[in-house]
C-alpha cells in the first residue's frame, strides 16, 4: 500500500501514484528549484505557486516554465540581479570567456600537464558530472565557504598578473594566459584609463559599484598619473601593469563570486 493506493506496483506505478496524489507538491518543488538555479535562492512563495500551477497545467512541460520564467519581471526585478553564487564550474569558465583566457591545459591536448581545469574543480568540491548525491550539489553560499573562498580569490587575483601555475605541477610555464592589451583593445575607453577601469568593472562585476569604489579603480589605473600620460607605446608607463592591478581590484571584489 503506498499513499493509499494498494496493488503489485513497480517503479512506474509508484511514480504515476506520486504525480497523482502530490502533484503540487511535486510542481512546486521542481519550480522552485529552477527559480533557485536561474533567479534567486530563496524564491517568492507566491510567484513559485504560480509557475507550479502553469507546470500542472502544461502536463509537466519544462519549456513553458523556463520561458514564462525568463520573461518575467520578477527575473529582471532589481533584488534579483547579482545575488546567485557561483558555482566553481560558472567561476573559472565564466573568467576564461570573459577575459579571453588561452593556454588552458584542459582545452590543449597537446599540453604537457593536461587536466589542471578538471583537478582543480575536484579539489574545490565540484566535480563535473559526479554530484555527491541524488540532490546535486547544496549550491549557494557552500560555493563561497570559508575553506574554498581564499583559493577561489587566488586563482582569480594569478590569473590577472599572468602567474597560475598548473595545480599539480606547481612550476612554469604559466597557464590560464590573460592578454591585457587584447582585453583592453575590447571597449572603446581603451586610451583613457579612468573611463577603461569603470567599463572593465561594469563588464565584469554584476552589478553597479559605488562611488568610492569607482574611485579606487581609477586610482589604481592612473597609478599617480592622468589620462594625458596614458601612451601604450611606452614601456615607462607600465599600462598592462597599471590595468592588471585595476583588474585585481575588481576581481577581489566581492560581487565577482555573483552573477
């Protein structure tokens, strides 16, 4: 007998006795999981009760939810913009795509330490395709803990003045190589340093930072000098040292670990 129900029931039955006799409990469940993974991770009861009677009503249809869910204003509400964590995986490939990242072990097979990417997702708690459990990964604030943050902040800070090394060769060459000039030569503010430094952090942080930290930035860049002595073509004005050290600032932000 299973939730009243009494036969010779195999897997399949249990499964259409539970969406017969919890259903809501299961749409709503599932609803918000999605609202956890996409929006925020701690939903409102009232929008997940809507999404998980569309669920029902679409005969357990997926794709109208994650529709219905990306258009809606409570996806693109404020309070909702840079408050997911995330995970190792979205950190480290999210800084390859978004910094133009190359020389990565992983993606070279040639390379003669292949698989840092892979190991150093395992040794930070996050191995791809193997969850702990049924439940996947807890998520959320556990991407951030005290044990992985500092390790996670490191990587980020090596990669930005060019000097990770391979997790389990810990000797050059440098892998993860960031162009700086190449990531600069993206934005139009690329000749005047106190305008590229806020473009950078808009760019790579979720959400606006405020103006003292805005400031900072554009000290960092000038670096005691001004956006009149800003010449690329002189080595005595260090310009990929002085936008690495503004990159550091931003990475070591705390809203880096967002999205």
């Amino acid at each position: 007998t299973f939730l009243g129900e009494t036969g010779k029931w195999n897997s399949d039955d249990i499964i259409d006795i539970l969406f017969e006799k919890r259903q809501y409990h299961i749409a709503y469940r599932l609803c918000h999981k999605l609202c956890a993974f996409f929006i925020t991770d701690n939903p409102d009861k009232e929008y997940v009760h809507d999404l998980a009677m569309l669920f029902i009503e679409n005969n357990w249809e997926i794709a109208p939810i994650i529709r219905t869910m990306l258009h809606s204003k409570y996806f693109f509400d404020e309070e909702n913009i840079g408050v997911l964590k995330k995970s190792h995986i979205e950190y480290i490939t999210g800084m390859i795509r978004q910094l133009g990242l190359t020389n990565i072990p992983d993606f070279d097979q040639e390379h003669k330490h292949y698989g840092d990417f892979t190991e150093r997702l395992e040794e930070w708690g996050q191995v791809m395709y193997n969850p702990p459990n049924v439940s996947g990964w807890v998520g959320g604030r556990d991407w951030v803990n005290s044990s992985v943050l500092p390790r996670r902040l490191q990587f980020a800070k090596d990669i930005v003045h060019n000097r990770l090394l391979t997790f389990s060769h810990p000797f050059p060459p440098y892998i993860y190589t960031c162009n700086i000039r190449a990531l600069a030569a993206r934005f139009s503010s690329a000749e005047i340093p106190s305008k590229l430094c806020l473009d950078l952090a808009q760019y790579l942080l979720p959400d606006a930072i405020h103006n003292a930290e805005q400031q900072q930035l554009i000290t960092a860049i000038l670096d005691g000098g001004s956006d009149a002595d800003w010449d690329y073509d002189d080595e005595k004005m260090r310009v990929e040292q002085r936008i690495a050290k503004c990159l550091d600032s931003i990475v070591s932000h705390a809203s880096f670990q967002l999205q």
